[in-house]
C-alpha cells in the first residue's frame, strides 16, 4: 500500500519539484490515463496474446537454463574437475553481454521464438550456473564432514548432503535469474519481434503512445510481482526446516 | 574393548606466512571406556587432533589406532560431536539420529528401534518430528551425541560439543553426558579448554601448550564417581584445578615475556 502512495505521490510531486518534461502529460501521462489504456489494449488490442507470447518466451528460456545450469551449476560447485573444466569458459562468457549476442542470434536461428529463447539462454545460464555453483561450493564443511564420519561415502555424501543442502540456495537463485530473463527478452523483443510486450511497446513508441508503453512495463511489473510470490510460496512449501520460513 | 592412540603425531600447516607446527610428535593412549579430556589454550592444537584421531585430516607424521589397527580415514567406530551444531537442518530429529543406519541400509524396523531408544535416553522422545530449528542450543548438540551413538561407535571424539551454550544449560549437558557415558561406557576423547568441565567429566585430563602443540602433562582425575555439582566445592577438585591452570599460565607468561623481550 505504501508503496503505491509513493508511486502516486511521485507522479503527482516530481512536475512541482521541476523534473524536466514530467509535468507534461504527454511525456508521463497520468495513472488513470495509463489505466484506461491498460484496459483498452487488454480488451481491444489483444495484449493479452501478447503477455502470453512474453511469458512462454520466458518459461521456455528460464526452463532450459534452469535444467542445464542447475545440475551443471550444483557439478562445478561440488566436484573440482567439472570446475576445473567448466568454471573459467561460463565465467567468461558471463561478461559478455547477452544483448551483444541478438544480431548474431539473428543470423543463426532467425528472428522467431528460437532467437528470443537464445537470447535468455545467454543471458541466464552463465550467471545462474555461477551462482549455483557457489552455493554447492558455499554448504559448511562441517556437514560434509559429519556425514563422513558418520560412514557416508563421496557419492552418498553428494545425494544426502551436498544435494539436499544446496536446494534453498538453488531456488533462491532462480528466483533472481527470472528476473534477469525478463530483462534480456524484452530487449530481444524490441529488437525484432511481431508479438510480446516489448513488441508492443516498440510499437507504441512508434507511434509517441506514451501511455501504452507505461501501461506494458506496468504488466512487466505485475508479471514480475506474481512470479515473485510463486517462487516465494514455493520456498514455504519445500523447505519448512529454512529458519527463514517460520510458521 | 576399544581403545584409541596416537603415536608419534605431528601436524605442520602451510600458510601464507610460512610453516606453522600446530602438533608437535603427540602420544597417547586412551583404555577402554575411558574418558579423556584435552585441555589447552586456544591454537593449542586440541581441535586438530580431535580432527586427526577422526581421520578428517591426515597429519604430517605419526598415526591413529583404533584398538591397535590403524585408521586412513573416517569411519562408523568413531563418532563425533562439534561445537557448531552440525544437524542436518532439512532432516527431522529421528531422520538425523537414524542418518548413520540409513547409510549401512539398515531396515527400517531396526533403525526405528535404535532411535527410539537413543531419543528417549536423550530426553527427546516428543520432538522425534520436529526440524532442527525447532530446538534449543543444548537441544541440538542431544541430538548430535544420539546421532553419532546411534552408529555404535567405538570411541566417542567430542570437539568442545557445549561451547556454544550458555552457562546453564551447558552445566546441565555435562551432567547428563556423564550419565550417557556412565550408561555406555564408551571411550571417549574430549576436547575442551574449560578446565571445570575437564576436571568434572575426565577421568585423565590432557593438558596441552600451544606454538608447537605440545602434550603437556597427563594427569589422572581421583575424584570418585558418580560426580556431582558439589564436586566443583571440593578441595581436591581445586587442586587439579590449580594444578591444570599452572602448567597452561605457566606457558602463556613464558609467551608475554619472550614477546616483551623481543625488539
């Protein structure tokens, strides 16, 4: 609640403190404005096909990020060959900046839905790997030496311990990473797409509509506030040993 | 009969700023269901040994025999306990005591057996389902000792289990380890630097000098059992207490003088 009084009291303060351009309703137009057209382009313009094609977009991407660099993170994290062998290629490739990649994605898949996954790919894997791996590589040492002492061998000191206590940090980390997705697909969006949002609001600049372009990086928001909340109740739900979750 | 020795053991760290001799060439012997606790400064080497004797680091030189064969490694006849609570958060209280069964794939019916037992000696029948965040201090290191008998261990290798908790409750641990040891008649070997607590639970207590970690004196505790709190007003309990903190400020004054002669 509070925070949407700042957002209004933003809207309303930051043309008398003299922020250029702002108290032109035309460069940020009202929040009621911005609602009219939020429900206007849902109802007449089709943007609900377009938020669909964004978040398959992301799903497909995060998913296949999520499935190669989770295993591969939680390897480079636990066993210091697959480090020694993966860790310095990913974290190279981590500073190369995704976007960097759209044109030659462009020549290699196309401009369809496999470019835009590409896109999320590179932009998420290499760095959720990473940090995967350092939650692998950050479980107390004594846990894993209890369990030895306790008779456990590498491999089942791997499946009892080093899994089960890198899965909150893993969840965690993908709750970051999908933010990271949403990011780089809305950039490839707007590079070259005939659907999603960042389609629309490439589209809406085209044509100086302000409002829908606010009105399309509100439903990010809102996107990103539900994707939160899963990932949220999702922490509750499988992990009720966290001293985080208290109940 | 289980007995555990260390002959001959050293242990040299390489740091940043050179070799560091955390033990030099320690020896010693504890009998069947003895209890032997290391006393000693902080950096004495205490924890470092405990850890060798565990086969969680292999020393420099020198070796580690349970009952005459000697140990490359960790394994079941010997369990430990650390003063950090090691619990594996994600398991329930009965999962973590029946961790070390479940390895060995014990059937259920028998692992369940021995918690049973293990939980009600410890006083925890009622929280066999609750998660580790769900218990006190004193609590979790119950639960740690019941995990760590639950494998039947041959010697008991205990790493200051109660310097996490407050004054009270570890009070309360010592006396109640003294009824689990007096119950089980395990060997164990435990480390500490609280000379009370030394003196209280050992029935030899090690001393040991930092800088290289030296065995200083081994001195056998003549108090009869079973001990009770009045034993801490005795005045045999404040001679070995005396005696005990001598031979550790003994070494600390030869530390500050040689440091206040230096340049």
């Amino acid at each position: 609640m509070i925070g949407i009084w700042a957002l209004v009291a933003y809207t309303r303060v930051a043309p008398a403190l003299g922020v250029p351009n702002l108290h032109n309703p035309f460069f940020l137009p009202s929040p009621d404005t911005v609602a009219k057209s939020l429900y206007n382009m849902f109802a007449h313009e089709g943007f609900a096909h377009d938020v669909w094609a964004s978040t398959r977009r992301i799903g497909l991407g995060f998913l296949i990020s999520a499935a190669i660099g989770i295993p591969l993170g939680i390897a480079i994290g636990s066993f210091r060959i697959v480090q020694a062998f993966f860790e310095p290629i990913i974290a190279a490739v981590r500073y190369m900046p995704a976007s960097a990649f759209i044109p030659l994605l462009i020549i290699w898949f196309g401009i369809y839905e496999k470019e835009k996954i590409a896109v999320i790919f590179i932009g998420v894997f290499f760095p959720l790997t990473l940090l995967i791996a350092d939650v692998s590589a950050g479980i107390p040492k004594e846990l894993v030496n209890i369990a030895y002492t306790l008779g456990a061998s590498r491999w089942q000191v791997f499946w009892r311990v080093l899994l089960p206590a890198s899965w909150p940090g893993v969840l965690d980390n993908m709750r970051i990473g999908i933010g990271w997705a949403w990011t780089y697909l809305i950039v490839a969006e707007l590079v070259a797409a005939s659907s999603g949002i960042g389609h629309v609001i490439l589209s809406a600049s085209r044509f100086l509509q302000t409002d829908k372009i606010i009105a399309a990086i509100i439903t990010i928001g809102i996107l990103g506030l539900l994707t939160d909340a899963l990932f949220r109740w999702l922490y509750w739900f499988l992990f009720p040993y966290s001293e985080r979750v208290s109940r | 009969m289980s007995s555990i020795s260390v002959s001959d053991v050293s242990m040299v760290f390489k740091t940043r700023r050179g070799r560091v001799q955390a033990i030099d060439r320690v020896s010693l012997e504890i009998p069947d269901a003895h209890f032997a606790c290391i006393v000693g400064a902080s950096g004495c080497g205490k924890s470092t040994l405990l850890n060798i004797m565990g086969g969680l680091v292999r020393p420099t030189s020198g070796t580690v025999q349970v009952d005459g064969r000697q140990i490359h490694g960790p394994g079941t006849d010997r369990g430990m306990v650390f003063q950090s609570y090691t619990l594996f958060p994600w398991l329930r209280v009965r999962e973590n005591v029946e961790f070390g069964p479940r390895l060995k794939s014990m059937a259920k019916e028998e692992r369940r057996r021995i918690s049973d037992r293990l939980l009600q000696e410890m006083g925890l029948a009622d929280f066999a389902r609750a998660y580790p965040k769900e218990l006190s201090g004193g609590m979790k290191q119950r639960v740690a000792i019941a995990r760590a008998l639950a494998n039947d261990p041959k010697v008991l290798l205990m790493d200051e289990p109660f310097g996490a908790l407050d004054a009270l409750t570890r009070a309360a641990a010592q006396r109640f380890l003294t009824g689990i040891w007096e119950q089980h008649r395990r060997t164990i070997a435990f480390v500490t630097h609280d000379i009370d607590e030394a003196i209280f639970l050992g029935d030899t207590v090690y001393t040991m000098t930092p800088r290289p970690g030296r065995l200083r004196e081994v001195i056998p505790v003549d108090i009869p059992r079973p001990r009770t709190l009045d034993e801490f007003g005795t005045p045999r309990f404040g001679e070995l207490k005396r005696h005990i903190l001598e031979l550790i400020i003994e070494h600390e004054n030869r530390g500050v003088s040689q440091t206040a002669a230096a340049p």
